[in-house]
C-alpha cells in the first residue's frame, strides 16, 4: 500500500481513472528514487474516479478525490490531464471538455484515438494543446515518440506488428501444445490474459484501433477506422497451425500498414502465415513486437511488454515528463514534432486490391482429377500456385493445401468462387494470407 502525501508544487496533474493503470501511473509519479528529476515537478493535483467509497491500492487524501470528472477537466489549476478510464465515452466527451479548456492531455485510450483522431486533433491543434497517446498501442514499448521524432525523417515503407497479446498468447500456445482454440480461450480467460468477452480481442477490433494509429503517424495521414480491414483468429485450428509449421511458418494475428503505391495504403489486421525466419515469428506469448521499414533506415523493431500496469505507466508517465519538459522550455511555442501535423485522410486501397500469397485448405470428395480442376480455376484468373499438395483424409473427405505465389486478392477469390461451386468441393474450411 503506498501514500501520498503532499507532493511539490508544479505542473498540476488531473489524473482520470485510478484502476490498474492508474494506480500504476500514480505508484511511477511518486517513488522518483533513480527517475528522472522532473518528476519532482509534477504535482498529483486531482483524481477522478467512478466510485469514492472502493478499495484501492493507493491511500490519497480525501481533498484529492472526486467523482465529479467534469469538475476536474474545467479545473483552472489543472495543467495536464491524464486520461485512464478507457472506452469511448466519457472519456471522449472529458476529453474534448479538457481542450476547450487549453489543457493538455495523456491518454491510454486506443479506441477514443482511433476513432475520433479527426475530430480530437483538430480540437487540440486549435487550443494550441498537445495530445500525448505513448500508451495507446504496445503498452510500455515506445513506438509512438520515434515514429513522431526519431524515424520522421524517413520515407515509412511498412509496419508490421503483434499488438495485441491475448490473440499471441492464443495462438503460441495452440502452437506449442497442439491444442483447440476454444480451450485455449478458457485457459486466457481463467489467467486473466483475456477479458469474459475476448471480442475485442480476438475478432482483430483491438489490432485494429492500433493499427490504424500507427498508420496514422507513419504516412502522415488520419484513417478512417472503417477502413482497415480485419480479420480474428476464431477460424484458425489446431489442423492449420500443423501444417503451417510443416510448410516453415508460425501464424500470428498481424496488423499491417504499407504503402503500396504513391497514391493509397493498405491498412489491416489478420492471422498470417509468417515465415520461420521473419523477425516475428518468434515474438511469442503475451509479448508484442511493431517493425518498421523505411529509407534510409531498412528495418527496427520494437519489442516488449504489450500490456499491463507496469508496462501502460510507464509509457503514460514519460509522456507525462516529456510534457512537463516542453512547457517548462517553451509554453508558448508549440513544438512541431509532437503536435499533429497532418489534416487530410489517408486513401485506403479496398482489401480486393492486396497484391499476397495465400494458403487455403479444401476438403474434397475423393474423387479422379480434383487437384487438376482446383488448377484449372485457379489458372483462369491468373493465380499462380506455388505448392498443391494432398495431405491425407478427414473421414471419407481428402484434404488439399494449396500455397499461392503474389496474386491479387480480388483475383483469388473469383477463383474460391469458381471452386466452390464444383460438386468434388465439400468445403474451403480456411484461408490465410501469407506474408
């Protein structure tokens, strides 16, 4: 259990949420033995929270508690705020409020970032305020600063990431036991890595609220959420991370942007084939990993702790200290590298248009020719076929692994139409793309 007492006076800090990573944050701001010494600057000024009367791990006096949120975003004392109390609202709503009142903000908040960048920075850009988001995606792996400061000045290709550790944990364990799925998400669930719902998580809607921030500051232009394409991990069997490994692959949920040409990007979220030798294919666990590609740098990757209290305050508070660092040197003037430059929406190239190899897998009845008829439909829309292999049977059914070369997906899938309609078909039961 720590307390406060009284901190020293400086910039003044309107703390929003005291749960896991808010009481991380608080548990950083006061124990400053081997820290930087501007964190004696900052002064835990108010806190909000839902409930006053509920446990917590941190003691604070009653004059610093409140749960009127509102009272602390209009505060005139408050100088930053600090945003934890996740979803969108109220956190959306405070979050504008706290603008409109030339405050700062820090925020943790993927989902408000990703789907009001537009209506937020804008805000923000107008009160001459800057919005601090380290903590959004990778929990305390710091991707954000460097791809606003230290990469700004090459020309991004790609980033490529495993943001969301829950689908990571899933799916290395799946590989590494053989195991089902639906059993894995239990075991998540029981250890707490995944929530009672694990939709967010597992359907690629988490992934996505982080891609479409990384995309956004990679290639200098706001996405729409909407347009990210995405894809979980419920399809993916134990049947098919076998064969994936027999064929020299892992599979992970992967979030990509990439500049595919001068005038759009593809921005989306879905399991992937990931050769042996990639950088990713052994981030394993609850771990997360985002490499970046660009010129004239080639290739980094960040890695580390993709969540929790530690990991979350510790990108929460170095934000924190960088704004105390950049009002303490210039309040007036912001600073072009952490304000949002960019004010135009990124054109996203329809999924159709993604240019991948695939790897599918077919049930077939076991009938003379099918794997000619596969080729056939598949060569009538110029999809070239890398590997065609039948693997064995499923009771009276044989089973077909089919690995493309580069086609376009759009192509692909005119061909799956094709097959599916012939009668040795029985079912494509999955389909992943191939990095």
């Amino acid at each position: 259990m720590v307390e406060i007492g009284a901190l020293s006076v400086g910039i003044k800090l309107g703390i929003l949420g005291l749960g896991t990573v808010g009481t991380g944050t608080v548990e950083v701001l006061l124990d400053g033995a081997g820290r930087h010494p501007l964190l004696s600057e900052v002064e835990i000024y108010r806190v909000g929270v839902r409930t006053l009367d509920k446990p917590r791990q941190v003691q604070l006096p009653d004059r610093l508690v409140t749960n009127d949120l509102e009272a602390i975003v209009t505060d005139p004392q408050v100088d930053i705020i600090v945003e934890l109390i996740g979803g969108v609202e109220p956190a959306r709503s405070l979050i504008l409020q706290a603008i409109q009142c030339g405050k700062h903000i820090v925020t943790a908040n993927k989902a408000v970032i990703s789907r009001f960048w537009d209506e937020i920075f804008t805000a923000a850009n107008k009160a001459g305020v800057y919005v601090m988001l380290e903590a959004a995606v990778g929990g305390g792996i710091p991707v954000i600063r460097p791809l606003k400061q230290s990469l700004n000045v090459n020309r991004i290709k790609t980033v490529i990431g495993i943001v969301n550790g829950t689908t990571n944990y899933i799916l290395t364990r799946m590989q590494r036991e053989g195991s089902n799925f639906d059993e894995v998400l239990a075991d998540a669930q029981s250890l707490g890595y995944a929530e009672a719902d694990p939709t967010a998580d597992v359907d690629g809607l988490d992934a996505a609220d982080k891609i479409a921030i990384l995309a956004s500051l990679a290639f200098d232009g706001r996405i729409k959420l909407e347009d990210v394409y995405c894809e979980g991990i419920r399809q993916v069997s134990k049947t098919d991370i076998a064969y994936a490994e027999k064929l020299g692959f892992v599979i992970k949920l992967l979030a990509i942007a990439k500049q595919d040409n001068d005038t759009s990007l593809s921005v989306r979220v879905h399991p992937t084939l990931v050769p042996r030798e990639h950088p990713l294919a052994n981030i394993n666990g609850v771990y997360n990993a985002i490499l970046v590609e660009g010129e004239p740098i080639g290739q980094v990757m960040f890695f580390g702790a993709g969540a929790g209290a530690g990991a979350t305050a510790s990108a929460v508070s170095s934000d924190i200290l960088n704004l105390v660092a950049e009002l303490k040197i210039s309040p007036q003037n912001p600073n072009p590298l952490l304000t949002c430059r960019f004010h135009s929406f990124s054109k996203i190239a329809p999924i159709e248009e993604l240019f991948t190899r695939f790897y599918a897998r077919f049930l077939t009845r076991d009938q003379p020719g099918v794997i000619g008829k596969l080729g056939t439909c598949f060569g009538e829309y110029d999809v070239s076929l890398e590997s065609v292999v039948q693997t064995g049977f499923q009771g009276e059914l044989a089973e077909i692994v089919v690995v493309t070369h580069n086609v376009r997906e759009g192509d692909f899938r005119q061909a799956l139409s094709q097959i599916e309609s012939l009668d040795a078909i029985d079912s494509i039961p999955s389909l992943f793309r191939v990095l």
